[in-house]
C-alpha cells in the first residue's frame, strides 16, 4: 500500500510559507490505518521487549496506542503543559519562535523499562529530543523513536541519539 496516497499536502498552514502533511485522510481509512500501524509496529525488532509505547499530544495518540497493542506493551500520553491531572515531569523545549512544554505523569516510566516513542511526524526534532529527555530522566531506556513521516530536509534526526524509523520520508 502506499500510504503517501491519505497524506494531503495543505499550503500555507499553520502559517504562510509552510507545506503542513495533514494525516487525517490515512486516519478516516480504515486499511490504511491498520496497515501504518501494522508497519510501525514491525518496525520494532522482533527480539525486543517493548514495555511501554510513548504517543506524543495530539496525533502520536491515535497510531500510538494501536502499536502498544500489537507490541503487548503499555501506552503512556505526553502532553503540553497543564494537560495531565497527576504529578508531572515537564520538559522545556525552543521553538522557532518561543518555547514550549511537554510533561508526563512521573509515575508513568518505570526505571529500566524499554520504551518506543511515536509521533506522526519528525521535523526539527525539538519535541522528540525533550520526550527522550523525559524517558531518560525517569529512568526508561529508549529502544525507538518511530514516525508515520520524516521530513528529512528539516534534519530533525540529528538531535537523536536512538534508533530512529519512518514509513513515509519527504
């Protein structure tokens, strides 16, 4: 399948000059849902325990729960700040423009579980860099950070220092 077919270029969003890739075509079909899900999931190695599968707000929720199911593994939500009702850890990340920040329940990574991290897309890799700052700083060890799509010219897999994969690279 080719999964590039659900992804819908929108000019000029958020903000002029931008080519937002908007997945929500490949979320409202039902095969090319379960078929990215699927992929993603494969693309943990079959030999590694994955305990808990990390979604990044908003989109990393929706594919990242259904890999934690086909990995046998928990699922654990990073969210913006002021989003999660228990004790967080928060990381603080730039933005082109700013800053930003990300938090999970403190409880949520146990020291040495193994943890894939997914969100929809790698870009800068500001979001994925503070998430893994997250893991690691609770102890966690990161065995993926995976993507339905990698934006390659932005260099975001440079900020990285785990196994990194995508379905989709532009």
């Amino acid at each position: 399948m080719d999964v590039k077919e659900f992804v819908r270029d929108i000019p000029d969003f958020p903000k002029p000059g931008i080519l937002f890739k908007d997945i929500t075509p490949l979320l409202a079909n039902h095969k090319a849902l379960v078929y990215c899900a699927d992929q993603l999931a494969a693309f943990c190695p079959a030999d590694t325990t994955v305990d808990k599968v990390i979604g990044i707000e908003a989109r990393g929720f929706i594919i990242g729960t259904m890999i934690a199911e086909r990995l046998g593994a928990g699922f654990v939500p990073v969210r913006k700040k002021g989003k999660l009702p228990y004790k967080v850890k928060s990381k603080s990340y730039g933005l082109e423009y700013g800053e930003d920040t990300l938090e999970m329940h403190e409880d949520a990574i146990q020291p040495g579980e193994r943890v894939l991290i997914h969100d929809d897309v790698l870009a800068t890799g500001g979001t994925a860099a503070a998430v893994c700052q997250l893991v690691k700083e609770a102890g966690g060890i990161i065995v993926q950070c995976n993507f339905i799509m990698e934006l390659d010219f932005l260099k975001g897999r440079e900020k990285l220092e785990s196994d990194i994969v995508a379905l989709l690279q532009y």
